[in-house]
C-alpha cells in the first residue's frame, strides 16, 4: 500500500490545520453512535479525536471503524479541522481513509484496576496505556543522559565489563551459578572487580551503566535480582571524599536536567516537585547515626551494626529537619559489615572509608576508597576467612603499581523510584525481575 501522506504526531497537528495527514496510533476510545463515529486516537505524544458522520452503505470508512477494538492499532489519514468544543487540544481529525494494522482482541487482560502483580504480566499493555509508565522511561533516558555528560565532562571512559565470571566474586551467596560448558560459572554482582583492573590498566576514571545480578531471596520494595547499576571508579584519589564530591555533583547535573526537560510533567502526572539538591550533600558518621537513632529509641538492645530500613528513614528525617536536606551521605562503616577490598583508616582499622548516600532514607549508593596495596589486601582478605586462590586475578592487579582510587555503585532504579515518588522498584523497572518473576 503506497502512503502519499507521512505520518504527523499528535502533538504536531495544530501546524496542520486544513491540511490532510496521516496519523497512526491506537485507538484508546471508542463512540459509535447512530449519526456519528467518534473514535479517540493515541500515540506516544498524546490523543486526538477522530470524527465521522455516517453516510451508510458503502461508506468505507463508516465500515472500518465500526470493525475496531479499544487498544487496535490504526493508521488514520483524513483532513486536521478546528474545532473549540472537541476537549483534546480544540482539534479534530475528520478521516478520508482508515487501516486497521492490528485489531485488538476483545475483552483486554487488564483494565485501570488491575493489581500491579497482573499488570506486569502484561507489561507491554500496561506501559503502553499509562502515561506515567511511559513518562518514567523518557525520565530515566534524561537522568542517565545527565549522569554520562558529567562523568564524560570529568574525563570518565564508559566501559563494558563482563558478566559472567569464573568464580564467585564477593561472597559465595549472593551469587547465581549457571553452566558454563564443562565447568560453572556465575553472573556478576557487581562490575566492581573488573573496574579496579581498568583503574590498574591505567584508565584514568572508569564509568558504566549495566546489568547487575544478585541472588538475594529480597521481597522488599526496593530489592530485584537483576538490576541496573551506575559504577564509577576513580583513580589518583586523594581520599573517599572525593568519590563522594563526584557522585554529588553528578547527581546534581542530572537531576537539574530532569527539572528542566521533564519538571512539569513529573508534577503534573506523579504530583511530585523535583528539588535540585544543594552540594554538598550533609555527610554523619555511622557511629553518630546510630547515635542520634539510639537516642529516638531506635535499637534499644544496642546490638544492631548496620542501620535497618527503619534506621535510614529516621536518620534522614533527623538530617531534613537539622539541614533541611533530603539526601544524605552515611560514612565510616565498621569493617565487620563491609568487604574485604575496602580501605580501613590506619588509625582506626575497625572502620573503613566507605559510604552510602541516602535519598529521602532510601539507600541508592554503597562507595567507598579501595584498598589498593596487595599485602594489606591479602591480610584483610584472610581475616574474612577468604581464600586467595580464586581471587588471584584480581589480587595480580595490585601487585605492580596500582594507584589509590574509590568509586561507587548506584540502583539506577532506585533513584528513579525516590524521583517519582514510587512505591516499588517493579513500577520503576520496564520488565522486573525479582525471585518469583523470570517472565514476561
């Protein structure tokens, strides 16, 4: 079939008026009234009003639309008209000709009350009917956007580093094993390991957005087994504070981005303002959190090492109401919760120089220096009970001339889920992945 006409999108008609086009979409309403056909047309920029009279037999287009479904997917040409009563945008489409590319079945497998769980069975409907799904997505490419023009600004090279691997990398648990041909292998956790060798290969400043796989038995909110990471690693570090002067900067650039392309219509749909965070972001030690949490009667026992969910709400509610400030960095872990490859202060080795930042009490980033001597390495290693052996190429990197250097890892989705104010991680994922979901 031969179209003389191109495709206009719905936001471009008013520039049309008098003019015929061609518009192609789904049909998101229908009202087949005896006299009229009023047929509601949407694609990705927004909805039209398609309006025919009926002239009977052998009208076609009479025929064509009186054949359509709720969610069929058209090509409608016809002539833009003016009119003020029509509510979407005072325009209408009158159709000179209209081809049905799909139709719909009839009933859909969900409707606007369907539960989130049966929503995602049918992601692909859900997205596209919901115009927050499909404003979250156009969010997440201008944050991620931002986030790659500020490390690119500061010399970053974007990486991509494997993720499958011949041993478990950080601890044996939280790992997913799968066969390798003869042999295992296993996903990563994390790019950590590799990043350090691109430190170590002597690339200055390293930055990645990938998948990372954790096979944690997490039910929560917050928590999937595939995900993605944004890892940056830097080298030359003079100490973990400037990991964390990168990340808040870069989080700053992105999110001012977000405000200015997509501010309106994040409050508009999700009711939410994005504040632009002012740097720097307020940092506390964990001893001084769990300190100021103790005293509101969080932990009463005193034996919890790490805070809790509960703990990183109270203790940014405590930091907004001091300063004023929704995003917070928790500093000085004790070594007895943090990996074996994070640095430790010589004057305090029962700490390590690491971090999380928390926005609005949601942990979105773990970082931290790296230890980057390999005897120190080796011995803390072994005071973890680790064996050297599998993490010999790893360990090999550190052996001839590995600068200082400290990065961090971020929950992509995380930080969209606190952006736009959502309740779970599976509505700030496009196909989630958590223990009981390996489809759609």
């Amino acid at each position: 079939m031969i179209h003389t006409t191109s495709r206009v999108l719905v936001s471009d008609l008013r520039e049309h008026i008098g003019q015929t086009v061609s518009v192609s979409g789904w049909v998101n309403t229908l009202r087949l009234q005896s006299k009229m056909q009023f047929v509601v047309v949407r694609d990705h920029t927004g909805m039209v009003q398609v309006t025919h009279k009926r002239s009977g037999e052998g009208d076609e287009v009479e025929a064509a639309l009186e054949q359509l479904t709720s969610e069929s997917a058209v090509r409608i040409t016809g002539r833009v008209v003016e009119n003020p009563i029509v509510k979407l945008g005072g325009l209408e489409v009158v159709p000179e000709s209209v081809e049905i590319l799909n139709r719909a079945e009839t009933p859909l497998p969900i409707d606007e009350h369907t539960g989130l769980e049966h929503r995602l069975d049918w992601r692909f409907l859900d997205v596209r009917r919901r115009p927050q799904a499909r404003l979250l997505f156009a969010v997440q490419t201008t944050l991620e956007q931002g986030m790659r023009e500020y490390a690119y600004a500061q010399g970053c090279t974007e990486m991509h580093t494997p993720k499958l691997m011949g041993t478990a990398s950080e601890s044996g648990a939280e790992v997913f094993e799968l066969g390798y041909f003869d042999r295992s292998a296993y996903l990563a956790q994390s790019p950590q390991f590799f990043k350090q060798m691109a430190i170590a290969a002597g690339i200055d400043r390293v930055f990645e957005i990938g998948p990372v796989f954790r096979a944690e038995p997490s039910f929560t909110s917050r928590h999937a087994t595939e995900f993605t990471g944004v890892d940056v690693e830097l080298a030359w570090i003079n100490g973990v504070e400037d990991v964390m002067a990168f990340e808040e900067r870069m989080l700053t650039h992105a999110i001012t981005k977000v405000a200015e392309v997509h501010g309106d219509a994040i409050r508009e749909t999700f009711g939410v303002e994005v504040v632009v965070p002012t740097t720097p972001f307020p940092r506390i030690t964990m001893a001084e959190a769990q300190k100021v949490l103790r005293a509101k009667g969080w932990d009463p026992e005193g034996i919890k090492e790490d805070l809790d969910p509960e703990g990183e709400r109270g203790i940014a509610s405590y930091v907004k109401e001091e300063t004023g400030h929704e995003w917070v960095f928790i500093t000085h872990y004790p070594t007895s919760i943090r990996p074996f490859y994070h640095m430790r202060p010589a004057d305090n080795p029962g700490l390590t120089l690491s971090f999380d930042l928390l926005w609005k009490g949601l942990e979105v980033t773990t970082g931290a220096q790296r230890e980057h001597r390999y005897d120190v390495l080796l011995k803390q290693a072994a005071e973890k009970g680790m064996s050297p052996e599998p993490m010999q190429d790893y360990l090999n990197c550190f052996r001839y001339g590995c600068p200082p250097h400290g990065g961090l890892g971020m929950g992509l989705g995380r930080v969209l889920m606190v952006l736009l104010g959502l309740d779970s991680l599976r509505e700030a994922t496009f196909l989630f992945r958590g223990p009981n979901r390996l489809t759609p």
